[in-house]
C-alpha cells in the first residue's frame, strides 16, 4: 500500500515524472496509436525499443495537484533542465502555474547527481520519493483515458497537432477548471504562502545551474544543446499535407481525378479508420482533392478540426475549378458533377461557421451557394430562412421566400408564418400562413415548444409532412421562434384542441 503523504501549503512539494506510455506510440506516418495491451517499457529502455514511444513529463504540486506537462516522444526527449523551466517560469505558456517549491520528488529512475546538485543550487531540496510512493500514477491514467479520448474523435492524430490544438483541453480536464472556484488553480492560487510563488532566474541562467556532475545521467539527458534537440526532432512526414497549402502543388488533372476515385472508393468503404485512410492517400496524390477532406471533416467529431477540414476542402475545390469556370457556369453548380466536391464543402462549411458562432459568414456562404445555384438541389433555402430570421434580417428573409414560392416542405411554409407574425402580428395572413404550415406537418409545435427534445443527431432522411422533417425544421428554426415575443404563444392557440 501507498504511503499517505500531506502537505501544508501549495509549492512546499512538487511530483516530478517522467513516464513512458505503456498503451500510446507513434506510426511511421507520424500519428499516435493506441494499443490495449500494456507494452513492457521504461524510460530507460524506450530508446531501444523498435517503436517510438510516447512520454509524459509531468510536474504536480503535491498540495493542490496543479500541474504542468509536456508530451514527447522517446525518440525526440526533452532535457530535463529545459522541462524544469517549463514548468516553473513564469513567462512560459502554462501561466496557471509558476514557481520553484521548497521540495522536489524526484524518481530514482531519473535521479543524477547533475540533477539534484541543479536543484539545490536553486534552493529547491531534491527528495527521492519513499519506497511504495506512487507520485502521478492517477495523473497518467487520467491524461491517457483523455488523451484516448481525443483521439477518437480527431482525423489528424500527430504529436505536434495534439501539443499546439488540444493540449488546453487536455488540461482543462485535469484540472477541473469546470468547477471554479474548486478547480486545482484555484486551490493552488488561494494556499500560497507568503514569498511563493519565488520567480527563477532567466533562462540562461538557469540551465547554467545545471552543468554536468560526476555519474551516469539516466532517462532522458539533463542538459541537450541546440543541433541534439533538432536531430531529435521527428521527421516531417506525409500526414503533414494536412498544413501544407494547397497552392504549393502543382495541379493536374489526372491526379485529381484518380485521388476523386479513391474517395468514391472510401465513401463506400466500411470502417471509420479505413476510410480515414484512404482519404489521406488520395490528399498524397492530389491535395486538390476537396471530397477527400469532406470525407475526413464528416468523420471527425472535433468542432474546431471538421471547421478546418471544410475549409481546406472549400479553398481545394475553388482552386481545382478555377476562376474561369465559375463565370462561365454560375447559375448551373451541383448539376454539373465536377462542382458537387465543393459545393458540399461550402454545404459544410456554412454549417461550421453557424455552430461556431461565426454566424455573418456561415449566412453568405449560404447566399453565395444559392447563387451559385438557384436550383439548390442542397436545401440551402430551408435553413437559410431560419438563420436570417434568427438574426432578425427580416428583409433578406421575406426576397428569399418570394423566389422559392410554392415550396412543398414545411420549412418555408413555418418560416413563412413566423415572418408575417413578426411583422403583421397575430390575425389575418399571420393565421393563414400557419394554417398551411400545420397542414404540411403536424409534428412541428411539440419540438417549437420543448415539448419534445431535437435529438442531438439529425435523421439522415425525411419525407414531406413525416416526423424527420419536423425535427430537422424544429432544429434551425426554433431559435427564431423562440427569440420573437409572443411567437410560442399564437403557436400554442392555433393548435387544434386534443
């Protein structure tokens, strides 16, 4: 059993760790990789192992459990001085926390007598952890039930993407940041004694503290000079296409169209990373290819990385077009097949951007795509209605019904009734308006008044007047319903008594 430890303030006690992952490595394409069973390795043994594993360096404040970590690789090891002053400079990233502590533990499988006379001369005591201590085991399994968790849901899975996108996730998990004022910052901040946190020296001056000493180093190496850190660094591989402009390609024809066949081959594939696989192939042959970053945004379930996919895919596909297409052919997109990539991507897109709050951009994409095609074999009108009404552009909103007259769906028809109340209020063409739009689906007012819930995920399909489509409607436009004084009332006593 683990013996039970307690400390009286925050930086009285630091956990330093440095673990290597016994479930997460990295491919030979660059992406992490999960594996259940547990692999046999250490921090001394990792660098001969034939995979490159993944490694934590974690410093934990005993007290609060405030923490700071970085994420490495076993063949790309930061030096342990250079992790010390990440974690406790004030001018480094993770401001949450900052400050030399009293005490350090430190593991006797990194422990070095370069180390710890280091830490002493920066009057920091180095204190290897009593037998049966488990310094930071939680830490770990928690950072990897999440690290897991990330990744499941992210399309491009490389360390640096991780490190630079979602490590302030990583962190705001481990932290409880969701429960203020008891997060583990708040507790670190609330228990520093006077004098703490006490600043370090700059930069140079600290790792000066740090020269070599008698003895053999173990782990990673305390001290590592500029040309060590860049020969460590991992190669660039072909996963990296997903940074690359897509500008710096030369364009071809050909290329496209044999990366296009590969994505009708995955779209048809089953199997999340299969598909996901063959998607990035074809973004190797050509990244002008914008269905294969479609297929890679649909199957991501990262908001900010599906964004960033629709807009790769967007910017691919005008490119793959051209500025000459687009005059000679708007008017006539999506019923020519070569637009449909980008049009979906613009579909996408405009989705993004009105979940993201960028809501300004998601509306003129939406107008460009009708531009592009009046015809809006997408449905573009439906939920374009719905997000100028909830943005109160009342006039946009009336032109676009007027040139999609007799509309069979419910969409127009709801959107129709709701801008009449508006601007006529209850009474005349308002009640007749939503007697028609209750006549084209029935299933409406429950979701309108939160009778029923929206499911989270959409129905894939729906027929004109049928449950689906109520609920697809009820999804983009409840907002506007619910934003327009008195709108939910007139609903409720237009409907027919039960």
């Amino acid at each position: 059993m683990s013996r039970q430890f307690r400390s009286a303030y925050a930086n009285q006690l630091h956990q330093l760790l440095v673990s290597v992952s016994k479930h997460f490595y990295v491919r030979k394409d660059g992406t992490i990789k999960y594996q259940e069973k547990a692999m046999n390795v250490n921090i001394n043994t990792c660098r001969k192992s034939s995979r490159e594993h993944l490694v934590y360096y974690i410093m934990r404040d005993h007290f609060s459990g405030n923490l700071v970590f970085h994420l490495a690789t076993s063949r790309s090891l930061l030096p342990l001085a250079d992790f010390l002053y990440l974690a406790w400079s004030k001018e480094s990233d993770e401001k949450h926390f900052w400050g030399l502590p009293d005490s350090v533990f430190v593991p006797k499988t990194i422990s070095s007598p370069g180390l710890f006379e280091g830490l002493r001369k920066l009057g920091t005591q180095p204190v290897n952890p009593p037998s049966g201590f488990a310094s930071g085991v939680r830490v770990i399994r928690d950072m990897e039930d999440y690290l897991y968790f990330v990744l499941a849901r992210i399309i491009d899975r490389r360390l640096e993407n991780i490190s630079s996108n979602y490590k302030h996730k990583i962190y705001h998990h481990l932290l409880d940041f969701s429960f203020g004022d008891e997060s583990k910052v708040a507790k670190w901040e609330n228990n520093l004694p006077p004098g703490h946190p006490r600043e370090i020296p700059d930069r140079e001056a600290f790792i000066r503290c740090f020269g070599p000493a008698p003895g053999e180093e173990k782990g990673p190496a305390l001290l590592g000079s500029t040309e060590e850190k860049a020969a460590t660094m991992p190669a660039k591989t072909a996963e990296n296409i997903l940074d690359t402009p897509v500008t710096a390609h030369k364009f071809s024809k050909q290329k496209l169209n044999q990366a296009q066949d590969m994505v009708y081959e995955a779209w048809e594939t089953t199997g999340r990373q299969k598909r996901i696989d063959i998607a990035m192939q074809a973004l190797k042959i050509s990244p002008y290819c914008a269905d294969a970053y479609n297929l890679l945004a649909c199957e991501s379930r990262d908001p900010q990385e599906k964004l960033s996919l629709y807009e790769k895919a967007a910017r691919a596909g005008k490119y793959a077009l051209g500025d000459l297409y687009f005059k000679q052919n708007s008017g006539h997109f999506w019923g020519l097949i070569e637009t449909r990539p980008y049009m979906s991507a613009l579909m996408g897109l405009a989705d993004c951007r009105w979940k993201a709050g960028q809501r300004r951009e998601a509306i003129e994409i939406s107008q460009e795509m009708l531009r592009l095609n009046p015809n809006d074999n997408q449905g573009v009108r439906y939920f374009l209605a719905s997000w100028l009404l909830a943005e109160n552009r009342n006039e946009e909103c009336r032109k676009l019904l007027s040139e999609y007259e007799g509309d069979a769906a419910c969409f127009l028809a709801y959107s129709k009734a709701l801008l009449a109340f508006r601007t006529e209020g209850a009474g005349g063409g308002a009640d007749e308006y939503l007697k028609e739009a209750l006549r084209r689906n029935k299933y409406v007012p429950p979701y309108l008044l939160g009778q029923k819930p929206v499911p989270l995920r959409l129905p894939d399909y729906y027929g004109f007047g049928d449950e689906n489509e109520a609920v697809i409607y009820a999804h983009d436009g409840r907002e506007a319903w619910r934003s327009t004084s008195g709108a939910l009332e007139w609903l409720t006593l237009a409907l027919p008594d039960t």
